[in-house]
C-alpha cells in the first residue's frame, strides 16, 4: 500500500534529495530548523487556546461555541490503487450541520493561495465523505498578522475525493522529472547529511555557483545554529587556532532622547545633526497627521541578497 499526505504531494514540487530522503529512505530528520521549531510552538498555542476556548478571533465568533477538534485525522482508503491518503487538520469547529476547517499559517499575509485552497479543499473532501454538512467553510489563521488574523471562504460545494487522487496522480507523473533544489537548502532537515553541494563545480557555471552558494549558505546557518546552542548550553567559548567562538561583551550606548534634547535647548547645544528619527514610529506618526508626509521620501538602494520569487 502507498502512503500519501498533502505534504508529500508538495513535496514532490521540491528537491529530489529532499524526497527521497523523507519519502522513499523514510529517513528521520537529521537536524532542526529554527523556523520550524518556533512554527510548531505557535501551532501549539494557538491549538491549545482553541482547546481552552481562549482564542480572540471576532470572525470566529459565531463558531466557538461549536464542538471544537484540533489535529483532527482525516484518513481515506482509495482500494483499486491501494493508496491511503492521511491528513491532520490543525483546527476544525463543527456542528450538526456546518464545518469550518482552518489550517494555521505561520506568515504575515492572510490572502489564501492556491496552495492554502488545495490543502484545505482536500481537508474538506474528507471530511464532507466522512460525514456531510450543509455548511462548510475553508480558512487559515496567520498569526503574524494582527490586523487580518483570520480569512474565511464558504465553500458550496465541497470537492469529491477524487480531488485527492488526481493530485497524486500528478504528483506521480512529477516524480520522475524531479531536480535537485538548493533553494530549498536553508530549510531542510536534512542538510547534515547532504553532501550533494560539496561536488566540485566549474568556477565559470555562474548558475552551478549559486546553487552550490545557497547549499553552502544554509550549511553555515546550520552550523551556526549548533555552536550557538552548545555554547548558550555550556557557557563556554569554543578555541580554534588564535580564534574563539563565543559569545562575547559589546557595549552598545543608549540615548534618552527626550532627556537629551532637553538639555541640548537648556544649554543651547545645537543638536538636530545629532538626532536620528525612527521611520516606523515616523511613518506611524505622518498617518495621524498627514503634513508630516512633505518631509518623506524613498530612497532606492541595490542590496545583494537572495529573495524568494514573489515577494515583494
Ligand atoms: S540540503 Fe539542499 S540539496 Fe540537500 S536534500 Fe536538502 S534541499 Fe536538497
């Protein structure tokens, strides 16, 4: 029987090694990522205050005093391709006759993609085969976004089952054509172990440059992020050669700038070259009162950096 989930679908978008690492070796996560670390803790919370009935999300009002399940199990058994399809929804609130399923999303932006929309509406075919309801809604919580923390779709017409299988039926004909990923390097968890971006590479292949770059790139993240926890850990430097690595005193000087200014005017210091605004609070300050605009402007600068596609 072949297992598949949401992610392992997805998964087939990504790095060759990466897959079969995780999906075909079965392979346990060779090291953490921050990022993920810090995702699963906000899941939790969130999911816990869900629990607790705690959660202060207006939208969701007219839903919290519904049965309330979080990572609720999803399982369909497809029998003429003996395929079992899992999938864990992070947050469901149902009645007897309506079903909201949110899934929760660690990012800023609340828009629901087509990504969030495919894994939700697979969620929801489950759910609808399972037991249906006449009233179903998608949704994603973005915590990181204080003022548009949750979006809701209705969804009229949940999607049958058969969703899933052509999903992996595509997911399938992907396979074959998968490639090695760098991109994909700073958040693997299986970067201990790869070694593909230590091959040597011509130094004229500006292409082969940058993916060996990027892999090199999250190596040192990674390594970092080792050094880092030891050290917190022991309190202790790490010696290397005439260099140690460590954490070490810097002196950083504080103004109090009310307090400084005001002894600038008594002594009749000139002191505007000395003081430096802060853009956020300036920016928020020129909302409330519009003049303050005619004194900002933008300002262009090239950085070298990478930037995932679709960013702003
Ligand atoms: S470290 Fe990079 S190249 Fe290696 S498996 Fe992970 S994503 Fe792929």
């Amino acid at each position: 029987m072949e297992n598949w989930s949401f992610s392992k679908i997805e998964a087939t978008k990504g790095c060759r090694i990466l897959y079969e690492k995780k999906y075909i070796q079965k392979l346990p996560p060779d090291t953490t990522v921050p990022e993920y670390e810090e995702a699963k803790k906000i899941h939790e919370e969130i999911q816990t205050n869900f629990i607790k009935r705690q959660v202060d999300y207006p939208i969701l009002n007219p839903y919290m005093s519904n049965i309330i399940a979080v990572e609720k199990a999803y399982r369909h058994y497809f029998k003429e391709q003996d395929i079992e399809f899992v999938a864990y929804a992070d947050v469901v609130l149902e009645t007897e006759v309506s079903r909201v399923i949110l899934d929760i999303k660690c990012r800023y932006n609340s828009n629901i993609n087509e990504k969030d929309r495919l894994q939700l509406l697979t969620y929801l075919a489950l759910a609808n085969q399972e037991r249906p309801v006449a009233q179903n809604k998608i949704g994603i919580i973005v915590p990181y976004n204080q003022f548009m923390p949750v979006t809701l779709i209705d969804i009229e017409e949940p999607p049958p089952v058969d969703l899933i299988l052509e999903e992996i039926e595509k997911a399938k004909r992907r396979i074959p054509r998968m490639t090695v990923k760098t991109s994909e390097c700073a958040y693997c968890e299986y970067k201990r172990s790869c070694d593909y971006g230590l091959k040597e590479i011509d130094n004229n292949d500006m292409q082969a440059i940058a993916e060996k770059y990027l892999y090199l790139k999250a190596q040192v993240d990674l390594y970092e992020e080792i050094l880092r926890k030891h050290i917190e850990l022991t309190n202790q430097k790490i010696r290397v050669g005439d260099k140690e690595i460590g954490f070490f005193e810097r002196a950083y000087t504080k103004v109090d700038v009310p307090e400084f200014i005001m002894l600038c005017q008594d002594n009749d210091v000139p002191y505007l070259d000395a003081v430096k605004i802060d853009t956020v609070k300036a920016k928020q300050l020129a909302k409330k009162y519009d003049i303050l605009t005619q004194a900002m402007d933008k300002e262009i600068k090239y950085v070298f950096t990478t930037k995932k596609i679709g960013e702003d």
